[in-house]
C-alpha cells in the first residue's frame, strides 16, 4: 500500500469554525471551541486517518490584526503554521463572505503559502442561500487562484468527508508521521490545561475573555489507574481573582467539575483536579508563560 503524511494548515479570521473543523477531521476533540474569538492560542495537530494517508492538521490562532504581544505571538505562529505545512486550507464564513479581515490573509498568502497547495473551504453554508454561495465563490477564487473549494458545515459534518478525501490525495507520499493511534502530539499537560481554558471562557463571558491562562503544574499517574492533575490559573489583577473564584467559591467550582468530567471522557479513566488561582500581574510580558503556550516570546516583538 502506498502510503502518504502531510501537514495541513487551517487558517483563517477568529471564529471561522477551524477548531470545530480539527475536531470533526480527528473525530476527538483535541481543540478547545468556544464562541469566543481567539480562543486557540497554539498550534495544536491533530492526526486523522484517511486510507492509506494521514492528515497531520494545523489548527493555528486565528489571524486578526494584532495590538499587545500575545496577539502578535498568535498571529506569528498562525502564518508559521501556514509555511510549515504541505497543504494549506483558508476557511472563511458563508455569512460573513469577503471581509476585510479575508481580504488581508487573501493579501498575505501570495507569500506566506509559496509553494504550497492551498484550497477554499467556506463553512457555515446553512445560513445562506445557494445563490449566494455560487457568488461568494466566484469573487474568492478571482481574489486567488485556489486549488479546490469545498462547502462544507463543519458543526454538522456537510461535505467535510469530501475535503478529508482530497486532502488525502494532496499530500505528498511518505511513511507515517505519527503512530496510527495517536491523534494529537499536544503533551497531555497541555490539552488538559486548554480544557480548563476553555471552561473558564464559557463560564466567564466577557467579564475576563484573554487576560488568564491556565498551566498543568503536576500530572501524578496512581496506582489504582486514576491521575491527580494539579492546574494553576494565572491572572493578571487582584479582582480577576475575585470573579474568577465566585461567590463562595462557586464558579471555580463549576468550572472544577466541568473541566474534570471532560477530562474523565477523554482519558477514559478517574481525575483527580486541583485548581488554584494566583495573581501574576505580567504574566502577557513573561516568556516562561508563551513557552507554556506553544508561542514564541520573540514572536510577540
């Protein structure tokens, strides 16, 4: 059997669906999904099988304009992502078409994806009509010379199968780049942490969106097969703090639970969590919490 590995970069504007895309891809989820922008801060692969090729995915921050150095960092490692990869996949919202923001990666991808097969995938495709699809395409693809488009839901899996098949073809032959049961090479440390990230964005709204980040400090494996997982969630002001905890310490609470019990699901055994918050007011000016991250600090210049 021939076999074929690639990386493939998914791009595009905050929100577009790209984690939602890497997590029906790999068929687990390895990628937090809020409704909140800019909620993915690393570039975390997941693995999918498709035949005798594996898909090795790229789901990078998404690519907005940046102000403070951790937007600066994310945005860095998204277009790193991008000129790492085999194959390159924009995706862009029916609903929302050609925005500024798509016009701007549209812009840059002439030079950041030289050399690299890129397709169009437009996502959403529910909430608009056919008409309107057939002319979001003709304006994109006379934007930029895309290989293929796809429409596709990636909440409801529509024409996902039929992008999964071509990017199968697409990347080039090889052996396997990871074991064919692994599905992300995130450190489990790390996607324990972005679960309990992505709990405390759910929980918190708007009251405290980017100015957190949680850290696994311990992973200790017990005898009886369970795991105790000590997180640490930093922020950066006294009264982040005071949210963040609840009253009676009820929202640390909730977010304790929820966290845990999808921990449980995704590492089919018994957790054991441990979250405590501390206040660190420069923890966005601390190079030890980019690496953390996946980020590079210098990226953030």
């Amino acid at each position: 059997m021939t076999t074929r590995a690639g990386f493939i970069a998914l791009i595009g504007e905050p929100n577009a669906g790209k984690s939602t895309l890497l997590n029906r891809m790999v068929g687990a989820k390895v990628s937090i999904v809020t409704h909140k922008v800019q909620t993915t801060r690393t570039r975390i692969r997941g693995v999918a099988m498709e035949g005798g090729s594996q898909l090795v995915f790229v789901d990078t921050p998404g690519l907005f304009r940046p102000r403070r150095r951790l937007d600066r960092a994310m945005v860095a490692a998204a277009w790193g992502g991008a000129a790492d990869a085999d194959v390159v996949v924009l995706l862009i919202e029916a609903h929302r078409g050609l925005t500024d923001g798509v016009q701007a990666i549209l812009e840059a991808l002439g030079e950041k994806a030289k050399g690299r097969r890129v397709a169009l995938a437009i996502n959403k495709i529910d909430r608009v009509e056919a008409k309107q699809l057939l002319a979001l395409t003709e304006k994109m693809n006379a934007a930029y010379p895309f290989e293929k488009t796809f429409m596709i839901s990636a909440e409801k899996g529509y024409g996902v199968d039929d992008l999964r098949e071509w990017l199968a073809a697409a990347v080039p032959e090889g052996p396997w780049l990871y074991p064919e049961d692994q599905i992300a090479d995130l450190p489990l440390r790390m996607i324990a942490a972005e679960m309990t990230r992505e709990k405390l964005t759910l929980r918190l709204h708007q009251e405290l969106p980017y100015q957190l980040t949680v850290e696994t400090e311990n992973w200790e494996e017990r005898e009886d097969g369970s795991v105790r997982i000590d997180q640490v969630v930093y922020v950066a002001r006294d009264g982040h703090k005071g949210i963040l905890l609840g009253k009676g310490g009820e929202t640390i609470k909730a977010v304790s639970k929820a966290s845990r019990e999808e921990l449980e699901a995704f590492l089919e055994r018994r957790v054991h969590l441990f979250l405590q918050v501390k206040v660190r007011p420069n923890w966005l000016e601390e190079a030890e919490r980019y690496s953390e991250m996946g980020l590079d600090f210098r990226d953030g210049n």
